[in-house]
C-alpha cells in the first residue's frame, strides 16, 4: 500500500474528514432591542428585537479570528534575536445578505449606532456598544469542531455592494467587526 496516495485518508475517515467553509455562524450576544437609525424612541415598533436572529440567518462570510504578534527585537554585536511581544487581534469582516424583511443592514447600522452618535457627535462609554460573540465550526452533520468567544465585539465600520443599475446580483453589507480578543475552544 501506497503512503503518498489517498489510501491512508480513505482507510481513515473518521479522521481524515474534511471541515467544509460553509458550515459555521456568528452569535452575538447583548443586542437586545436596538434602535434603528433615525427612529423615534418613543416608539416600541422603532426597536429591533431580533437582531442575533437576523445576522445568524443572514451571514454570508466571516473571517476566522486570530492574531498576530509584535516582536522585540535585541541586537548585540552582529547578531539580532527576537522575543514574541504584544498580541494583535485582527478586525475581521462580517458579510451578511441584505434581505428586505429581516433588515441586516439596520441591525448592523443600529449597532454601529451605539459606538458613535452621528446626531450630537459624541462616542458613549464602552459599556454601551461591545458585545460578546462567539463564531462555530461545524462539520455537515451539525458535530462542533471548534469554537471561540470573542470579547468586546463593535462595529468598526460598515461598507456595502455598489449600486449598479446593470447589475441584478444580490446586494450584501460588510460589517468591520473589532475585538479585544478571540479565545479558541474545542468541543467538550
């Protein structure tokens, strides 16, 4: 038997089984009743209360979280070493269908909303706008693969598809998602 074939792969599937990209989903927590924009308070129908439901089913793309890290560098006579400095977590991109009855695109111009108030310019305590989320990894058949919570979650900054008149594809919303840090879990 051959060990630069796929035999070994084809003999081994419980082990050898491929994660697939499209099996995944973002879950944000603490969205609860978000105003829209440019709706009156007063209002209770001014109030998305559905907004982790919303993006879960609209989600297109997310990247997987990680980070980089910074390096001390010391140098002595012709010789440099380096030593591993602070993390960076990266911004990463939420891509969500803009579907006309579940309005993604207000749920995330809601949540950027909470960072920044584009009304009386002023930017809210921290506690108003981060939230956790947490991204899953699944197999086809639903069995977790991995996990990782994402702490202090806001919206950066929120891009869409052009409009073109020559054009009849569907149109998404592009949400910079930040965070402070991305801890990575297996299934128990």
């Amino acid at each position: 038997m051959s060990e630069f074939g796929t035999y070994h792969l084809a003999d081994n599937p419980t082990v050898y089984q491929p994660v697939r990209q499209n099996n995944f989903r973002f879950i944000v927590s603490g969205l609860d009743n978000l105003l829209r924009v440019g709706e009156d308070p007063e209002s209770t129908t001014s109030y998305i209360t559905n907004a982790q439901e919303v993006l879960d089913f609209s989600v297109v793309s997310f990247n997987p979280p990680h980070f980089s890290q910074g390096e001390i560098e010391v140098k002595r006579g012709n010789s440099t070493v380096y030593y591993a400095s602070t993390p960076t977590f990266s911004d990463n991109q939420l891509v969500i269908n803009d579907f006309v009855g579940a309005d993604g695109k207000s749920v995330l111009l809601a949540w950027q909303s909470l960072s920044y108030n584009v009304i009386d310019d002023t930017i809210p305590s921290s506690d108003k706008y981060k939230v956790d989320a947490t991204v899953l990894e699944y197999l086809p058949d639903n069995t977790l693969v991995r996990y990782w919570d994402l702490k202090g979650c806001w919206v950066k900054g929120i891009s869409e598809v052009e409009w073109n008149n020559e054009s009849s594809g569907k149109k998404t919303v592009t949400a910079t998602i930040r965070f402070d840090r991305a801890i990575p879990h297996l299934p128990d």
